[in-house]
C-alpha cells in the first residue's frame, strides 16, 4: 500500500490482465481478486467505475477516501475466461484519473470429501434400504460429482454442500407403499417412480416438498385418494402430476367406493333408470322453457344467474378444446346488471372494452362490472372470447370471472372485486401516497409472470395475451396479483410459434414489441417483451413512456443510467433505498432482456419467473439479515440474461462467457494512514 499507479489523465483508463494458467485439476481455472485503493490528494475530485472482462463488476462509483485504506474483492470464484482483463474508468465528472494501490488475485485449488447434506444422505438411502435398490447406490450419494448415484441429479450449491434435487426410478421393480423418506428431501424438484408395483396410498409427506414441480406415478397399483394439497398445486401450475394407470386411485376429489359386484339382481334397476328419467327430463325441459319466458316478460329485481353450473377445472390451465363459444358461467340479464351497479352508479376504471363499474350481488358480494360501450372498439366475438377464456381456464393469478351478460345488444362481464385497484395506482396513481415495498414488487412481478408463463407453456394451444401491462394487473386486499382484460387474447400455434395475421393491432403504445408493429403477427415474446417494460415500471416507478422534455421510452431511459452504472438514478426513489442493490440489479437486467430489439435474444417467460425468484430470494435474506455486506451482481453464461453490459452501445452484441457471478463486496474502509503512498 505505499506506492500506487495511476493514468496520465482522466481520459485513460488504468488497465491490468492476467492469463488463466491450465493445470490438472481444472482445464479452465477460476480465480478470485482483491483491489485495494487510497486517495493521495486532499479534496480531490475521483471517481471511477470497475469492469472486468467488458462488464460492471461493481456497481457504485468507487471514490477511495483521503490517505484510508478501501478495498474490495469477488467473492467467489470466476471460471471460463482464457484471460482476465480488469479497467479502472474515470466518470464524466471526475477531474483525476483512477487510482489502485495494490492487487491480489488467487486461484482455485481443488477440494475433496465435499459430502452432500446429511438429511438427504438419511433420506435416500432409507429408499435405498426399503426398495433394495441395485444400482451403485454406494458411497455418497452426490460427491463426487461424476460418480453420482445412478438416477439421482444433485444440486451442487458454492456455498453449501450438495442436496438432492430429482431422483428417476421409473421401472424399478419396486413394490410396497410409497416411502415416507422421500418427504425429507427437501430440495427435491423432480420424483418419477412410474411403471412399477407400488401400492397403498399416496403419502402427504409428498405436499409438503414445496420445491417438488413434477411428480410421476403412472402405471403402479395405488389406491385411495389423491393429497388433495398435490391436487390444488397441480391445478394451480406448480406442479405437473401424472397417475394414469392407477384403477383403483381417486383423484375427483369424492370419497372412494369400491365397485359391487356384478350381478342379475342390478337388471331391473338398469332397466327402471330409463322409464323414469325421461319423462322427469322432459318435464324439467318444459318447466325451463316457461320460466325462461316468464324472465324475459318481466324484470326481477332479485339478483340470480340463470344458469349455476360452475366451473371446477380437472387441472391447471386446463382449456376446452371445444371452439364454440359457448359459456357455462352466472348468466345475468341487462336489467340484473342496473340492479347490481345500482343504475350504472360509481365507475372505478375504464379500458378499450368500456367503462368498469362497482356493484353488489344479491348476497353482498361486491364486484367489478365491466360493461362494452357502443364506441368500444372490442366486438362481440372478443367479448366472447374473454368470457370463454375465464371460464375455462383456471389459475390463482388469473381474476375470477363470477358471470356475464349477452342480453340483446348488452354486452358485460361480473368480475371478483379487487380492493387495491390497478398496479399502476400503486407505482403512480391514486396510492401514490403509499409506497409498495420491494419485496412486494416482486412478489407481484413473480405472481404475474407465472400467469403468462403458463398460458404460453400449460395450455393447449398456448394463449397470447397481447396487452400485457401494468393497469391490466389488479391487486386484492392482500396485494396478491391478478391478471386481467383478457379480451385480446389468441391462441397461437407453438409448432411455429407464431399467429396468423390478425389484420390490425392490438395493444398499448408503449409496451408493444418492435416486430409486432411491422408484422402484425404476435407471437409469445412479444408478451416478454411487453412484461419487460411492466417490470422496468415496477423498479422505477416511472411510466412506460416518459417526457423529459420529449416523450421517451422508459427502455431507453434505464439503459442510458445503466450504461453509467447509476442504479440509484433508475430504482424508485420512494423506497429509500430499501433494498438488496443486487436484486434490483439483476430485476432492472431482467427487464432489459426481456425488451431487446431481436425476440430470439428475449428469455421466455418460464425464465423470467426463475430470474424474478432469484430477486425475491436475495431481497428475502436482505430483510431477514442474512448478510452484512452488501452483494453486487453481474451476469454470466449460466444466467439467461447475462448478456447486458451496461458500456455496449450494441446490446445484442454484448456476450458473457463467464461461468459464475461477478458477485462484488466491499470491505469498508480502514484507519486513516498517518503518511499516505506515493503514487508512480
């Protein structure tokens, strides 16, 4: 720390390198480094960024004090580069150039004996012991890492040690009820024990495995029901659950009841059935026709649908693979609908479809009338379609529709009530005096992008919804997310993953994809791309288009702050800076992805949904005081979106080949020197 090296001027940058060095035990080793600075002048003027390899690797300007140490180091290791290449660059403002007093840098050494978590090695092997598995279930489980056990896949965390994350044991032979020991692996995400002689019933230690997102029990001989926690996430899209093959096993929800045997005795009932079914169906008929009628004559003032058949969907996402437009929902007359918004009386928001209305069932349930205006330029065929969409498709993210009204020329649709309004009112509008925290942010943004996520994957044939944006996501009294205004979704064909023209666009100024406006034909990245610029809202809490003096995307707004590694300048102020910097880092690069120019280069929304838990988890351990040091993130090649670099004026050149996260922290800064470096 007594000498230090600088640039001749504030134009150059202080540039240093090394080579990555091959040996035995790694092909491409990974290093980690420490810098170390120290101002030499009083009252100077210095700042600089860091990047290493062309990225941000540091997030802040670094401003070292007056004759005191400050230092800061990756803290794990980096791997894939043949060469390392670290530039100190001076900000537009500094007045001298960067300064460093020393370096380190450190190379990885091989560890061994890294043994995996010792309640899976528990847990796995009483499957071991139970089933008399034959494969090379010997040793540990997960370490080394290529002698793995066969049929088990590992989770290999830097730092901890490796858990169990799936297991395969599909054609087995193994016979006996379910083990209750695979409820301990509480990592696991995938169990697949089809085609084997298990029986019993499904155990409920399975719904307690929160990570687990597929469950395989095809072609065994269980019995009983089905969990029905295992159920609901399966219908809500965390879960695929597969159990065909299983004659005897319930999943309708129902007590089970075995068979009766078969017998003469049934004869006569089978053949009574017929006789009286029919005249009670066809005086039922006749009974409807004369009350329908009599409801038409006349006005009723008590609010009832006329038809009650409710949807209860077999699987998430699942979808009618029937065309016709044909509702099953709470059907209501015009003159129910006056009734229940008491003549049309407090609007509560508007959109292309028409205005929305607070109303009351009969019941006291309040809800949100959405009635189509004669102006509205959304017609009775996509009315339709919204109607059908939320009545056929389920998810707890998706706003339930309770009924509809196709009365003449009356067009409307009764949704639940929810009591936060719109997104957009929390980050600008009437809740503005209200700041949404960021963990709520990105709860809202993980819940919404699951929605999309599972209309582009869950579906068949995946669903588009084409007007993707902040007020089209309403928010409950628990600010749980729901999305809404449905009326311009389509269904595309995922062999070619994209639509037939539509003949015109749809969707909001501002949020509509580059492609979608010359082609006219939507495809599921350009809903990415429409959530990309919903989440730059959420970290901003600015609009989608700005006006600084001249309107400007607010795309455009956060790359040019990123591009100078300002951070503060784009998050949202209102926050004060509650927040793990390294979420907010990885959230902003999130977005920036998902609103590239190219759709090839956008995630899908399955991986916006990973990225966006990822956010959640850092900002989580913020809150609950997992670290005391901050944590700074930049991208890398097992990240999705690791190729923003804030300094490319390209971004879809910009391409990382790292192998683990520049992850950044700063070791604070030490006494003050009595005599200070000299620099040379």
């Amino acid at each position: 720390m007594r000498t230090a090296i600088t640039s001749a001027n504030a134009s150059s940058p202080v540039r240093f390198s090394w080579d990555a060095v091959r040996n035995a035990n790694y092909h491409v080793p990974g290093y980690s480094w420490m810098l170390y600075f120290a101002e030499l002048q009083k009252d100077a003027v210095r700042g600089f960024y860091i990047t290493t390899n062309g990225e941000l690797s540091y997030p802040h300007v670094m401003t070292p004090a007056y004759l005191a140490m400050d230092a800061i180091f990756q803290r794990k290791p980096v791997h894939g580069f043949d060469r390392y290449d670290i530039s100190l660059n001076a900000t537009a403002n500094s007045t001298l150039p960067p300064i460093i007093n020393a370096v380190e840098v450190f190379s990885v050494l091989p560890t061994t004996g890294v043994a995996t978590a010792a309640q899976d090695v528990s847990a796995v092997t009483a499957v071991r012991d139970k089933y008399r598995v034959k494969k090379n279930w010997m040793g540990d489980p997960c370490a080394p890492r290529k002698f793995a056990w066969d049929g088990l896949s590992c989770n290999y965390a830097v730092s901890g040690p490796p858990t169990v994350k799936g297991l395969n044991l599909s054609s087995m032979g193994l016979s006996g009820n379910i083990s209750s020991s695979f409820g301990n692996l509480k990592g696991l995400q995938y169990l697949d024990l089809s085609r084997n002689n298990l029986t019993g019933s499904i155990p409920d230690t399975l719904s307690q495995l929160s990570s687990l997102t597929l469950l395989d029990l095809t072609g065994n001989r269980l019995t009983g029901e089905i969990p029905s926690m295992l159920l609901k996430r399966s219908q809500d899209g965390f879960l695929t659950l597969r159990y065909d093959n299983n004659p005897d096993l319930c999943s309708n929800g129902n007590s089970c009841v075995p068979p009766k045997k078969k017998g003469n005795s049934m004869v006569p009932v089978y053949v009574a059935i017929p006789i009286v079914a029919v005249p009670v169906i066809v005086l039922l008929l006749v009974l409807l026709i004369c009350m329908r009628r009599r409801k038409q004559g006349t006005a009723s003032n008590s609010i009832k649908p006329q038809n009650e058949t409710r949807f209860t969907p077999s699987h998430s996402w699942n979808r009618n693979k029937d065309s016709s437009l044909q509702l099953n929902n709470q059907r209501f007359t015009y003159e129910e609908i006056k009734v229940i918004t008491n003549n049309f009386q407090r609007v509560i928001g508007q959109g292309g479809f028409g205005k929305v209305y607070d109303g009351f069932l009969e019941n006291g349930t309040q809800v949100a009338v959405k009635l189509r205006s004669e102006s509205s330029a959304q017609g009775v065929q996509e009315f339709l379609v919204e109607a059908q969409t939320l009545a056929k498709i389920h998810h707890k993210n998706l706003v339930t529709m309770i009924g509809y009204c196709n009365d003449r020329d009356h067009l409307a649709l009764v949704y639940e009530y929810m009591s936060e309004g719109a997104l957009h009112e929390h980050l600008r509008g009437r809740h503005h005096d209200t700041t949404l925290t960021w963990a709520q942010r990105l709860c809202i943004a993980q819940e919404s992008a699951q929605v999309h996520a599972g209309a582009h994957k869950g579906c068949n044939p995946p669903l588009i919804h084409r007007d993707v944006k902040t007020s089209n996501i309403l928010l409950n009294a628990n600010l749980e997310a729901k999305i809404a205004d449905f009326g311009l979704l389509k269904a595309f064909n995922c062999d070619d993953d994209t639509h037939v023209s539509t003949a015109r666009l749809v969707g909001t100024h501002g949020y509509i994809a580059p492609e979608y406006l010359t082609t006219l034909q939507p495809t599921n990245k350009t809903d990415v791309y429409s959530f990309g610029v919903v989440l730059l809202e959420i970290v901003t809490g600015q609009p989608h288009i700005l006006s600084n003096p001249e309107p400007s995307s607010i795309t455009k707004w956060v790359q040019e702050r990123l591009s100078q590694g300002n951070i503060e300048g784009v998050v949202d102020a209102r926050m004060h800076g509650e927040h793990d910097i390294n979420s907010v880092w990885k959230a902003a690069g999130t977005a920036l992805k998902c609103t590239e120019q190219t759709p090839a280069q956008r995630p899908t929304m399955t991986e916006v949904v990973v990225q966006l838990q990822e956010c959640l988890e850092l900002e989580t351990a913020r809150c609950s005081g997992g670290s005391t040091n901050p944590k700074f993130y930049m991208a890398s090649s097992s990240d999705p979106f690791s190729s923003y670099n804030p300094y490319a004026t390209n971004q879809s050149a910009s391409v990382s080949h790292s192998n683990d996260v520049f992850e950044v922290e700063r070791l604070g800064r030490a006494p003050t020197m009595t005599t200070g470096p000299v620099a040379r």
